[in-house]
C-alpha cells in the first residue's frame, strides 16, 4: 500500500493526467493494511488532476462478506460517488491454478 501511496502522491492536483484506469491488488490480509490508508488512496484518486480517470479496480485477498472487504468498499466512499470503483477479491489458496505461483483472481464483486 505505501508504495501506491507515494506514486499516486507525486501526481500533481492541478495537471489534467490523462490516466483513465487504475489497478491495484493487495495480496495481503485487509487485517493488515491500515484501514485509513484506503481513505488516503480514495483522497488521492478523486483529486481533480486525475478528472479523466474513469475505472479503478482493487483487488483484495479477501472474501467478499469479510467485515474488512466491507470496510475497504466503505472507505472508497469518492470513487464509489464518482461510479469509477470496482472492489473484487483474489483467489484464496484453494483456488490457486496448478500453472501460476500467484492467486487468480476469482470475480468481481458489485458495488
């Protein structure tokens, strides 16, 4: 997350970005992570410099009725404003493909 975090705070609020899609997975427990850190990368986001941005995906290591799934979607309260967020979770380990060392990702979930 802090990664993220700092690239995204080098965008600058006052240039038109002409980035329209973003995304991001976290394979680490929501648990984790800071749940503010979320509302910190929301912030960032719905800046006005970043005003072409028009999908952001996020992908967690989580299942979807996890109180903390939930709460990741609730702190990404300005893209979900906006209709631009999609929150999916990441394979867990039993749904791991033989063929590749890391989760797939399993579906997306509605907003």
């Amino acid at each position: 997350m802090s990664w993220a975090l700092s690239l995204l705070s080098h965008l600058s609020p006052t240039t038109n970005t002409p980035l329209h899609s973003i995304g991001l997975e976290f394979y680490a427990d929501p648990k984790k992570i800071p749940i503010k850190a979320f509302a910190h990368l929301d912030s960032l986001l719905v800046q006005s410099g970043l005003k072409n941005l028009r999908q952001v995906d996020i992908g967690l290591f989580s299942i979807p009725t996890c109180p903390d799934f939930v709460r990741v979607q609730d702190e990404l309260s300005g893209l979900r404003e906006r209709g631009c967020v999609r929150c999916y979770r990441l394979g867990i380990k039993n749904q791991r493909s033989n063929r590749q060392l890391t989760p797939r990702i399993s579906k997306y979930e509605a907003n």
